[in-house]
C-alpha cells in the first residue's frame, strides 16, 4: 500500500513520486479526478473524467460513492460540460441518471444548473460547492464531538467518511475530531456487504488516522450490543424526508431497532444538502437496486450456486423513531425539529 498520512484536512499520498495532498475527488486540468474507491485498500489509483460520460460512469459503477462525494463528483462534471461547451440540460439527465437514492446529487445539479441559467462561472461554482461541503462537514465534526465521552465505543455503519464526502465524512467527522481532541475513541467497523465499504473504506480511514477499530460481520453488532460493548451508534445518510425518517446503506434499519432495543443512542449526520424537505416521510425516498451479481460474488469469486438468484437494495429507510438525534453543520436536532433546517 502506498504511504497516506493525514495532514490538516487532506490525505497526502505519493503520487507519481510526487506527495500530494488530496481529496477523494477534484477537478484539475479539465478533469474530474477521483481516488478509485473500488480499487481501495489495495491500490490507490486515481481515475480521470475527462467527460460527462465518463463523470456518470464513475458515480454508476461507484468509483466515486457516498453522499456528498457523488453531489460534489456531479457539481464538477457539470462544471467540466460548462467549459466544454456541452448541452447542459443533456449532461443535467445524464448526471442526474446514475443513481437514484442520494439526495445530494440532485441539490448539486440543481444548483449547477441554475448557476449556469444566471451566468455564473461553473468551475469557480464547483469548487465552491466542494469547499462548502467540506466546511459543512467539519462543523458536523464540532458539533457531533460533544456527543462523544472519553472512552467510547462507536459503531459505524458503510462509510461515511472522508472518502464519502471529500473530505472529514460525516459520521466520521466527529470521531476523527474527538481523536485529534485526544479523547480515547474505539470504533467498530461493520463490515457492510456487500460492496465492503465498511471493511475496506473506513477501515482504511481508521488506518490512516491512527484510530484504534475493528472490523465486524454485518451481523455482529447486535451481539456486542447486548454485551455492552457499543456506546453509541453514529452513521451517516443519503437522504432526510421532512419527518425524520433517513435512507442510508441496507443494514442501517436493522441496527437502528437493536440499537433501540438496547438503549443505546443512535446518531446521523448530514449535512444541508442531504436533506429533502419535498418528502414527508422515507417511504417516498426512492430506494436503488442494485445488480444481483454485486451478492452472489465477492470480487471475481462466485460464492452461490449457479442456480441461485439475489436481491441487492443497496438502502433501507431508517423510521425517526428509532433515531436520538440528527447532527448537521447547525447543531444536534431530533428528527422531529428538523423543519427548523428547511429556513
Ligand atoms: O452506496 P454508497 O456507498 O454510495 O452508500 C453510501 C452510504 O450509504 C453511506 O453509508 C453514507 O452514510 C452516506 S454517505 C455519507
């Protein structure tokens, strides 16, 4: 693996024998550039868009992934269409095609578009976007430490990391504050079948932060919540209908009710661009299905029968019932205050 070390708020990684300091996505020389988050941990190889059909390759095949990163991926695309003198309604459907669940790719493109319709410059747009984002992210990170004692245990689900986001993560932004605070933090990693982006993502994190973790089976947690082992569950979000309910990765439900079961609080975080106030409640948020082959493989292995089919909704819907508090960049609300954020 080639050396990451964590400086400030970026990753720096060697880079053609040249240290970098990164995001998980960037636009550079009329490129979008992206860490390949499906050749993670292994390799660390960085993908270049050079188009729009290359932009909605990467956030379709999930080269790029999570919330935020997939708005900020669609905002640079855009901005590359702008300069390449694209028809932007077009490269707006394309974009907004890819993926169906994450609410941040549509307040992206949105915002993009109308940006363009008023004359505005759509690099500059993008980047501000992006830092905006990741500003937003690091205020989760404040107000989301308050929340963590010295000495916790913290279960996390997917990634809603860094790699998800940019930069800082969502979830995982409080835990990474509350480290560099010197508090002593414990995080277990569901592994997140079947894309592993527990295991091989935020693991990977945890790694390049130097925050102690470990990796569990997707079905585990239960198991260390009844021994007392888990604290505090913190995960992140793809979409927030107007009650409170979250879409968030397949897993994310069944942790919420044993984490309930156990009283053991239960955490989001979001930021603004995650939130949909045109739904009134999850059952309306669109959930993605995802190809039966991403279960009935591991990698390039075959792990079922040949006869066997598989079903892969990539989420589940999360009832705000089961949810103590929703950290965002404007503090810590109960899902039912959160009509508070639509101002
Ligand atoms: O399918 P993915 O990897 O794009 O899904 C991402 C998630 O569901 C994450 O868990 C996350 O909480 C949302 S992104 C911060």
């Amino acid at each position: 693996m080639l050396p990451i070390i964590p400086v400030g708020d970026r990753l720096r990684i060697m880079l053609n024998g040249e240290i970098r300091e990164i995001r998980a996505v960037w636009f550079e020389d009329g490129m979008v550039k992206l860490i390949d988050q499906r050749k993670l941990p292994a390799n660390i190889e960085i993908f270049e868009a050079r188009d729009y059909q290359k932009v909605a390759y990467a956030i379709k095949e999930m080269v790029v992934r999570g919330a935020p990163a997939i708005g900020i991926t669609a905002a640079y695309g855009m901005a590359q269409a702008w300069l390449q003198k694209r028809d932007i309604d077009k490269v707006y459907q394309t974009l907004q095609n890819t993926r169906p669940t994450a609410h941040d790719l549509f307040y992206a493109l949105n915002l993009m578009k109308r940006g363009i319709e008023n004359g505005k410059d759509a690099v500059k747009l993008a980047e501000n976007y992006a830092n905006d984002i990741i500003e937003r992210c690091r205020k989760i990170g404040e107000y989301g430490e308050r929340l963590i004692p010295n000495n916790s245990r913290i279960l996390t689900h997917c990634n809603a990391g860094a790699l998800a986001v940019g930069d800082w993560g969502t979830a995982t932004a409080p835990i990474r504050m509350a480290h560099r605070h010197g508090k002593k933090i414990f995080v277990w990693v569901d592994e997140t079948r079947p894309r592993l982006q527990g295991a091989r993502l935020t693991a990977w994190e945890m790694v390049q932060e130097g925050i102690e973790h470990a990796i569990i089976a997707d079905n585990a947690a239960g198991f260390f919540m009844r021994k007392s082992e888990i604290d505090m569950v913190i995960v992140g979000a793809d979409r927030i209908a107007s009650n409170g309910d979250v879409a968030n990765k397949i897993g994310t439900y069944e942790k919420a009710v044993v984490a309930h079961e156990n009283g053991i609080p239960f955490y989001v975080a979001a930021p603004i661009s995650t939130f949909d106030f045109s739904l009134k409640s999850g059952d309306e948020i669109p959930i993605e299905e995802r190809r039966e082959e991403e279960v009935l493989f591991c990698r390039d292995c075959r792990i079922a029968p040949q006869e066997s089919h598989a079903r892969n909704p990539a989420f589940d819907i999360t009832p705000a019932k089961y949810i103590t508090g929703i950290i965002t960049e404007m503090g810590v609300f109960k899902p039912d205050g959160i009509s508070k954020l639509r101002r």
